[in-house]
C-alpha cells in the first residue's frame, strides 16, 4: 500500500520559509482575481492596477517607500511580541497615542525654534506608544489579564482620544472651527533624505530599525529569550527566562516602535494632527509581521507589499473604481494564504513506502506522534 | 422616575445587551471545544451586511437573519479549515478572519449605504404591549427571546447533554478523547460553524433590529466584548448572561447620557466607556479567579491526531 | 481451543519507520499474555491497532475465531475489547462518572449509571468515588477509573500497556488480584510492561518483541528476568561498573525545611522537606507520580522561587536567593522531567538548546551576544561523547528520538561538570541501552566527587543506582534510609502515604 502522511522537518527548511510568503502572495492574486470577478468587478483589472501598474510609477515608488516605513516600524516591534507569544495588537493605539504625546509636544513647542524641538518630539512618540503598551503589559504581568482583548479595546479607546482632543483642547483657535491642530512649525516637520521627492527620514529610519531588530533577535541573548519564551514557555523558565520580563520588554519594544511609527507620520506626511490620523496602519501591520514571518528582513520585503495594496489600492479607486475596501480584502486573503500554506513549514509531504528498518528509526519524532509512541 | 422611562431604558438594556449575548454564547461553545476563535467581529459584520442585504432584496427580515448565520458561518469554515485541517496559529487565523470580514462587508455593503429596510420587529401581538409591564414582556424583537433561550438551551446542551459531554472532553483533553475515539477535528468543526452562525446572528441584530441600517465598522468593536465575556463569564453560560445584560446597561448609560444631554463627560468618554469598561472587568475578574481554572485545558491548541 | 485474539502477519508503516513487521501471535480465552519489548520495540504501535486507534498496512486479525476489521476504538469496544492506556485517557475538570461515561458508547442513563459503576466497584472491591472530580485524584484512584471503564463494558480481552509504572508496591498486589479474578472469570488479558519480574509473576505466555518484529515467544514462569530482558534487547546485558572509590566526602547539598505552594491549577504543595547529600552519593527520592516531585524540581533549580520558605545551601553557600542562571554558575545543574518543552525546545536546534542551559557555565554567550560558533562545537562535543544519534548540532531538538533527546539533555548538563546535578526521571520513556548509558554517566559524575539527587517513580532503577532514598508523598518528603537492606514493603506503605497525612486513600477507602 502506497500514500502519503505529512512529516514534521527534522531541520528548518530556508527554502520553504521564503517560498510560503511567494506562494501566499501569488495565490492572492489568483483569488482575489477570481473573487473580485464574481462580486461583478473587472478582477484581472483590480489585480493589474493593485499590484503591478503602481510599479511602472516612479512616483508610486516614493509613495510605496513612504507607506512602507511605518509598517515595517510597526510590525518589527509587533514581530518581536509574535515570537515570545506576546499578542499585542494594539499597535493602532500604539500608533495614535506616539502620535498625540508627540503632537503635545510639537503644540507646546509651536512659539519656539531650535534643532532640539524635532527629536524631542520623537522621543515624545516613542514614550507616549511605550506608555499605552505599558497597560496591557501590566494587566497581564500583575492580574493575568489576557493582552489580545486589553491591548484591542485599548485601540478603540485611543480613537476616542483622539477625537476628544482635536474637538476640544487642542483644536486650532485659528482653524476655522475644523477639529484639527495647528500646522507644525518647519522645526517639527521631518526632514526630506531625497530632496524633491516625498521620501522622509522616517523611510531611512524604518530600514535601520529592522535591520537593528534582526541583529538582536538572531545573535543576542534578549533575542534567543523572546525565541524562546514563545517557542516554549517552560523551558524559558528553565532556562532562566522570566515570563514577565519578557511580556513587558516586548510590550514596551511593539508601543515604542508603533509610537515611533506615530509621531514620524505626524510630523512627516500629516504635518498636524487630524481625526484621520489613524488609517489601520496598526492592524495591516500584523499582516506585515506575519507574511515577513516574524523575521524584521522579511518584514521589510512585506511592508512594501503591504504599502503596495494601500498604493495601488487608491489608484485602482480612481481609475476602474473599485471600493477602497478592496484593499481591506486583498489584505485578508494574503493572510489567510500565508496561514494556510505555513504548514509547508512546519511539515513535509512525505510518501509511505515499505522502509528498510534502519537507524532512522531511532532519530523519528515520537513526541508529535508519527512513529511508535 | 416614572415607569415608562425605566420600561424603555430596560427594554434598550436587553437590546443592546442580546447581539453581545448570542455572539457570546456562540463563542463559549467554540471556547468549550478547545478552539479560540477571534474572529467575531469579523463574522459579525458579515451577517450584519448579508442579513442586511438580503432584508433589503426581498422585504422579509427573518430571511435576512437566516442568511446572516449562513454567511457567517461559511466564514468561520474559512477559519476552521486553516486552524483545523491545516493547523495554522488560532490567535492569528481569528485576527485575519476579522479583517476580512471588516474588508469584505465594507465591499458588500457599498450600495446599501443610506438605505433603510423593515426591521425584525416584534413577534407579539400589538394588543399584549400596550401597558409598559406587557412591552416589557412582549415588546421585544423575536432576537432577544431567542437571545434568552438559548442561553438556556446552551447550559443544557453542555451540561446534560451527551453531545455536550463530548464537546467538553475534546475541549479539556484533545489527546484523551482522540484515544476514546472521538473525532476531535469534527467536533471541533461543528462547534466552530455554530460559532460563526451564532456571530452571523448577532451581527444581523445590528442591521435588521438596532440601526436598521448598514455602514462600515456598524458593529464597532463589539465583537471583542463578547469575547472578553466568555473570559469574564468563567466560560458559563448563565453568567454571560449576566454579563451582556450589564454590558447593554454601560452601553445604555452611554445612549441616555447622550439623550439627555448629559455633558459631565465629554461625549468621546462615554464612547470609550465599554472598552474601558471591558478592561476593568477582566481585571477584577483576573484578580478574583486567581488560582482557580475555568479556561477548557485545551483553548487554543491546534490538534494533530497521532497517525 | 478457539483463540479469544490471533494476530497474522500485521505491519504498520510510519515514513522511514517500520513500527511492526509481519507480527503474529494469539491470546487464549482466560490467558494473561505479556507483550515484552524495549521501548521502541512497536508495542505500543501494534496495541493501538488491536484498539482500532491505527490501522494496520497488511495483515489480519481474528477475534474469537472470526476475522475482524476494527477501524475505530468504538468497534473494539463492541467487539469486547477494553483498553487501559499507560497516558489516562482521562479529562482532569470532569468528574468520575463523566469520564466512566466518555469511555462508554451507549452509557445508561446517570442514575443508572451510577449504580453500575458501584456495583462493579464492589465486585472488584475498588474503592473510588463516582462524584469527585478527577484532578483531585491520585494516579492510583486514576487508573482505577480506567479499569472500571472498561469492566464495566464486560471485555473479553483486556488490553493493558504499562499498567504498574505508576503504582506502589502494594497498589501494584491489589492490581494482579483484579487481574487474576478476571482471568477466572474468562477475560483474556494482553499485558504490556517491561518489569519482567511482574510478568514472571503474573503472566501466562509471552511474545516478544524488538525492532517492530517477533523475536521469540516464551512461558515467563520458566524464564529467568535476566534471560527475557537478553531477549528484549537482542544481546547481553552489561551491568553497571559501580563506583571507583565508595568513600563519601563532606556534605554538599542541603535542603531544610523547604515549603513551596503547589502549582496552579492541581499542583501539590510542598510541605518542610529537609534533606542532605554527600559529595560522591545519589540520592533518590521515590514516590508516586503527583506527590510533588515537579514543584521540588522546580524549587531546588530555582525557576520558582515565589512563595518559598526553607533554605537550599550547596558547599555551605546560600542558593536560596539567586535564580536559575546564578545557580547553574555556581554549579548546581538540572534535568526535569518533561524533555520536550520543558528540558529542551523541540522546535529549536541542539545549538540554540545547548544555549538554553549551559550559556553560563560554559561561557555560550558574553556580553548579552551569543558566542554561536562555542555553541555548536558544544552541542557537538555533546554529540559525540554521549553518543547522541542526531544530524548534528542543527538538528531539531524535537526530531530525536525520546532516549536520544535524553542523552543529549543528560550530556549538556554533565559536561558543564556540576557539583551538583538534580535530575527528574532520568531514564523514563528511554530504551535499556541509553538508560544503562545514562545511569552510568551519573554514577561516573559522582566518581568525580559531584553529587546526584534523582527524582524516580521507577522503585528498581533507584535501588540500582541510589546509596540513600527517602520517599516523597503529598508534598513531604519521609526520612532518608540506606539502600542497602532496604524494606520493599516500608518503602511500598510510605509512597502510598501510611505515614503522615495522605490524599484519603486509606480512608476513604475504610469509609466506603
């Protein structure tokens, strides 16, 4: 009798760890093709003009690189949480409060001037996203409050906020009643890398900090705890990895890199603060982190896909008018492929023949329960 | 305060507290059967748009809510297949579920925007509501008995049932009832697409009884509390009940602040009230279960049966 | 006669496994027939297929006469075959009678349920309360539940794998009279186990098998434990070199007065444990699983250290304070007993696993950067000097084989050269030859002047290896004895908790 059976890999397979993503990503596009046509739109138009005409753009290019870098600055940080099965998706409200506690302090700094007043605004980003991760940290390490629904309700919470704040305090006196801030001063907007594009230091930024994240998740000890920790909680703990270390470092790391994210959005593209200042980024970022599968160097691959769909997602709004929830959809769908096809990873297809006894026998996996238990 | 006005603020505590309800108990069973499903939300704003549209092309709202349990169901098969038969992460199959149910209702429901349709009205003769005491019995959309009976029907299911005996078992040990014999991925299957049906349901509360009405995000975030109220309800079903019925009373403070032109609060504050307030429940209720279990041993374990 | 069980030629493949190979034999009405063989011999393998859990590549089987096709456990069942696992098949949250129920197709209604199960508990005289909730059971009340599932279906064979490995002494008599009066009363019994003076004792034929095939058949009465355990392991048994030099040193552990909560959810507390060792002894600690031998692991390496009164002192120095890694510095190493996930990562390599615990002692990182290239040359060195059979220090920790992980676990923690190694069921799961490899490498360790404190439910390997023991039970732990003229029997009472309070066995047991 022939068949097959999936096997777990002995070993980790760098092939399949970079086909899944190529797969997941192919597949959406022959879906969401197919998908779009039943619902009655042109599916080959919305996928050509999502995915591929942006890339015949070179002012599409600066606005993928634009679009990318919070992303990316996100999912690293969610990333890093992912590993250590931390599941913090509060990274919206990450994101709105690094973008308001930045925004506070361009608005107390808007009579002055002075090179100091950009970088305190950043670290005012990065502090304002670290204090709102601090919350469900806390309620996890202290009360065993599950992350998943205290970092979530939070997001809507941010909203609230910041809906509170343009309407009322920090409304511009001289905006003619619009519920916005004051435009930021030349000090507190980023500055141009490229000049004469809409490249911002954000993009440069974003690029270090993955490469960053991926330095100390590969080769330092921190790294290998978060690894670790989210691999298997118990041998953390013997390997002398406390839990609630880990929670609050990758809490503090997702709000302060989502915070960050914030406040370079704010003072890059927004140049004010506005009720539109949250656009999902916070939750697009997870897809992010998990197509780049949890590595920062696929995250940033991933972003620009990601920004891709939000780019090429305008476009197609404009020029064969497809809902811009189309975007929301062609994301999901790459999600649920990636998901799916991630068993690749972990299992291999394996035919079933009659084997020569051999030592093989002894090096077989009976914890998962293929050979004899 | 005059009996009318506490008839009405009650019967708006069991309106908003019935697609929180159902949604719950939905989840409690797929929770009780080891899977961790957080794709409520998602699965609700599929209902509420399907339910939504189908109301509206055929004028029968009890339709609507049929189709909404389908179409939300048909979802949650997206997300069993890939946690079950593919064994991809529970936490993020849930997160994707919700995105694309956010993602394809907005897409769905872009023509039924500004739109109205007959609402899933009261089953009762007019005659039995005329008295505030009889509106209060009799007053209600056929949903919120239902929301009540099957709570009802859910703690029999679980606890004197052999079926539910089953579901508990797959839930605590998926390992022990796989060696029994039971089939752990097809329990765990059906208790998913009741799930979603459930979700479906509750969504379409939102577009054929509350509103009625369809726009994006309509179920705004509540999805997650009824999924903080399994948490909060130590995975049991009559105290869901409780719990979404002092849900539907924060989220009616907030509706009669709003009313009555309280402005103690600014209108934002009692916006974020039921998150907030969904925090501070899982806190205390973290704090007072300290020691004791109550999550089903296996919630969130994917399962693969030893070949 | 009518065999009540023939097996012909049954063969299961895995990828890259035979687990069974052409295996025959039967089992005569009224028989109790031992399945003898290593572990990975492809017992457990050929039992799941009798139960309908697997199903067989090629092969038939005969039941009563009349070949049967058994695709599911309810068809056993239906069949007459009942089933007790070595790992319960039990669920921790329910009560008895739920899981008597679960184990049931058809269960009567409750009430009547409920007086099956006391009628049956009579017959056999257990004692066992249909009420209580299985989490607040011992193993020994566990298992009964398992037997009276499947009495209570009236089997005509009766599967047993590994039935004793958790038993006390005594435990394990009353276990054999049940056995023996349902032999008497025609029920075939298939009894799995490695303990071959318990089949010598019990057992009326006997197969054995090695490498997925039939190597021999013999009548255990007339058969020596040492001739059946050659024809186990194909070979001769090499005993274990003993100690070079039995002089003890000075006293280099020393636990008093210990006290720890439980471990939520249904952990045993620990309760005033005191005990010392000398430099060059092994210590072993006995006891019935659940009596609290995962919390004092985990409290004497330090990965819990809440809530916890008493001291822990090694060379004189207080370890009480300092966490795991500090610990390991100073010399003190441990192995728990759950390798997959708690000793090691399955997911992770070798590498990444000699990192786990040895990044201090051996240096593996410095300056909060890992030092990978030492990493590797020392899972390597690993590799080699335990005789790991593994791909390399990349490969999956969990892709091993159980006695492989083991010594890999073993090795990385003995060649950091501890003063002193605390180890959890060294040997459990694993095959003779990587448990004498693994037994000797601790009695090597001591020959150095390190001390060894094994935690074991395995009575026979402690009195092998250890010089003193004392029992632990219900979170205490009994006064430590010489190994040498030793009382079973004392031993036996005091895992069972005869002395001191115990979980209600006796009591209960007297109330019923």
């Amino acid at each position: 009798m022939m068949g097959f059976a999936l096997e777990p890999r002995r070993q980790e397979s760098r092939l399949a760890n970079i086909a899944a993503p190529v797969i997941a990503v192919a597949a959406t596009l022959i879906v969401g093709a197919i998908l779009f046509t039943l619902l009655g739109h042109d599916g080959l138009a919305a996928v050509w003009h999502i995915f591929i005409a942006p890339l015949f753009n070179p002012y599409r290019w600066q606005d993928l690189l634009v679009k990318a870098a919070p992303l990316a600055m996100i999912a690293t940080g969610l990333a890093i949480g992912f590993k250590a099965n931390v599941w913090n998706i509060g990274g919206e409200g990450q994101y709105i409060l690094g973008g308001l506690a930045g925004t506070g302090v361009a608005l107390a700094t808007l009579d002055m001037s002075g090179a100091w007043i950009l970088p305190a605004m950043i670290l005012g980003g990065i502090f304002g996203g670290m204090a709102y991760a601090a919350i469900p940290a806390f309620l996890k390490v202290k009360l065993g409050v599950n992350e998943i629904l205290s970092s979530l309700m939070l997001n809507y919470v941010a909203i609230q906020l910041l809906y509170y704040l343009m309407r009322g305090p920090w409304k511009d006196p001289m905006g003619f009643n619009f519920p916005q801030t004051a435009m930021f001063s030349g000090d507190q907007t980023l500055p141009y890398v490229v000049p004469g594009t809409l490249i911002h230091l954000g993009v440069p930024i974003a690029a270090a900090l993955a490469l960053t994240a991926w330095g100390v998740m590969t080769r330092t000890v921190a790294g290998f705890q978060f690894r670790t920790v989210g691999a298997a909680p118990k041998a953390a703990r013997f390997g002398g990895f406390s839990a609630s270390s880990t929670v609050w470092l990758a809490l503090l790391i997702g709000g302060g890199m989502a915070g960050l994210a914030g406040i370079l959005e704010a003072a890059g593209p927004f140049g004010q603060m506005v009720p539109q200042f949250p656009t999902g980024y916070g939750y697009t970022a997870i897809i992010v982190a998990f197509l780049g599968r949890l590595n920062p160097l696929g995250i940033l691959v991933a972003s620009l896909v990601l920004a891709l769909t939000y780019v090429g997602g305008e476009s197609a709004q404009t020029v064969i008018g497809l809902p811009s929830a189309a975007t929301g959809v062609f994301q999901a769908l790459m999600l649920f492929f990636l998901l799916g096809v991630d068993i690749l990873v972990r299992y291999r297809l394996v035919r079933l023949e009659p084997a020569k006894k051999t030592e093989t026998a002894e090096v077989s996996a009976p914890k998962t329960g293929v050979a004899r238990a | 305060m005059n009996i009318d006005l506490l008839v009405a603020i009650l019967m708006t505590i069991a309106g908003a507290a019935t697609p929180l309800l159902i949604a719950a108990l939905g989840e409690l069973v797929v929770e009780k059967s080891g899977v961790l499903n957080l794709g409520v939300e998602g699965m609700m704003l599929i209902g509420a748009v399907t339910g939504f549209a189908i109301a509206v092309s055929t004028g029968i709202p009890a339709l609507g809510a049929l189709g909404a349990m389908i179409a939300a169901a048909l979802a949650s098969a997206i997300f069993a297949f890939l946690t079950l038969s593919l064994m991809a992460n529970q936490v993020a199959t849930g997160l994707a579920l919700t995105i694309f149910g956010t993602g394809v209702s907005a897409l769905i429901g872009a023509p039924f925007v500004g739109i109205t349709t007959s609402t899933l009205g009261p089953i009762f003769p007019a005659a039995l509501a005329n008295d505030p005491i009889g509106r209060l019995i009799f007053g209600h959309s056929p949903l919120v008995y239902i929301g009540l009976i099957l709570t009802f029907a859910v703690w029999w299911f679980l606890k004197h049932s052999r079926a539910g005996l089953i579901l508990r078992a797959v839930g605590e040990s998926d390992s022990a009832a796989h060696a029994i014999g039971y089939p752990v991925l097809k329990v765990r299957y059906l208790a998913v697409l009741f799930g979603g049906a459930m979700a479906g349901l509750a969504g379409s509360y939102y577009s054929l009884v509350l509103t009625p009405m369809w726009a994006e995000r309509l179920t705004a975030g509540r999805g997650w509390i009824a999924i903080a109220l399994v948490v909060f309800a130590s995975w049991r079903p009559g105290r869901v009940l409780l719990g979404a019925y002092l849900f539907g009373l924060v989220i009616t403070m907030e509706l009669q602040a709003k009313a009555a032109g309280f402005n103690m609060f600014a209108p934002e504050f009692l916006a974020a009230l039921p998150y907030l307030a969904t925090i501070a429940v899982l806190a205390v209720i973290s704090v007072a279960k300290r020691g004791g279990v109550a999550a089903p041993a296996c919630l969130g374990k994917p399962f693969r049966a030893a070949a | 006669m009518t065999p009540r069980l023939q097996l012909s030629g049954i063969t299961k493949r895995f990828p890259g496994v035979v687990a069974n190979e052409a295996v025959s034999f039967s089992v005569a009405p009224g028989e109790i027939h031992a399945l003898l063989g290593e572990n990975g011999a492809g017992k457990s393998t050929l039992v799941k297929i009798i139960y309908g859990v697997q199903k067989a590549d090629e092969g038939t089987i005969a039941f009563d006469g009349q070949p049967v096709s058994i695709g599911s456990p309810k068809e056993a069942r239906a069949l007459g075959i009942g089933m007790v696992f070595q790992h319960f098949s039990l669920f921790e949250a329910m009560t008895v009678l739920e899981n008597i129920a679960l184990g049931m197709d058809h269960p009567p209604p409750r009430r009547e349920l409920e007086a099956k199960v006391r009628e049956v508990l009579k017959t056999y005289d257990l004692a066992l309360d249909p009420h209580r909730d299985v989490h607040t059971l011992s193993v020994g009340e566990r298992q009964r539940i398992e037997i009276v599932r499947a009495l209570i279906q009236s089997p005509k064979l009766l599967i047993m794998d590994e039935p004793t490995s958790v038993l006390t002494p005594q435990e394990v008599e009353k276990l054999f009279t049940i056995l023996r009066q349902l032999k008497r009363e025609g029920c075939s019994i298939l009894y799995i186990s490695h303990k071959l003076h318990e089949i010598q004792a019990l057992c009326d034929g006997a197969t054995i098998l090695r490498g997925g095939k039939v190597v021999g058949t013999c009548d255990p009465t007339r058969e020596s434990p040492r001739s059946m355990a050659e024809m186990m392991i194909g070979g001769s048994l090499k005993d274990l070199s003993g100690k070079d030099n039995c002089v003890y040193g000075e006293e280099r552990f020393a636990v008093s007065h210990l006290s720890a909560p439980g471990e939520p959810p249904f952990g045993t507390s620990l309760k005033d444990i005191s005990f010392s060792v000398r430099s060059g002894e092994i210590f072993g600690i006995a006891g019935v699983a659940g009596n609290g031998q995962n919390e004092l692991l985990s409290v004497l390496s330090g990965e819990r250290s809440d809530d916890v009164d008493g001291s822990i002192r090694m060379d004189g120095r207080e370890l009480t304070e300092l966490g795991v890694g500090a610990r390991r510095r100073a010399g003190l190493a441990s192995v728990p007993e759950e390798r997959n996930g708690h000793a090691a990562v399955p997911t992770m390599t070798l590498t990444d696993n000699a990192i786990l615990s040895a990044r201090g002692p051996k240096a593996l990182a410095s300056g909060g950067i890992l030092r990978t290239g030492q990493a590797r040359d020392y899972a390597k060195s690993v590799i080699d000097a335990f005789s790991v059979k593994a791909v390399g220090p990349q490969a999956l920790a969990g892709s091993l084989s159980g006695g492989n992980l083991q010594k890999f676990i073993m090795g990385r923690e003995i060649m950091t050269a501890p003063a002193v190694l605390v180890v959890s069921q060294p040997t459990w799961g694993v095959d003779a030859g990587a448990a004498g490899f693994i037994r000797q490498a601790m009695i090597d360790l001591v020959d150095k002047g390190a001390s060894v404190v094994v935690v074991s439910q395995d009575l026979d390997e402690l009195l092998e290896l250890c010089d003193r023991l004392a029992v632990i039970n219900e979170g205490r732990l009994s006064e430590a004895m010489d190994v040498e003229g030793i009382s079973i029997d004392r031993i036996g009472l005091l895992m069972g908790g005869v002395h001191g309070e115990t979980r209600g066995d006796q009591a209960r047991e007297s109330a019923a």
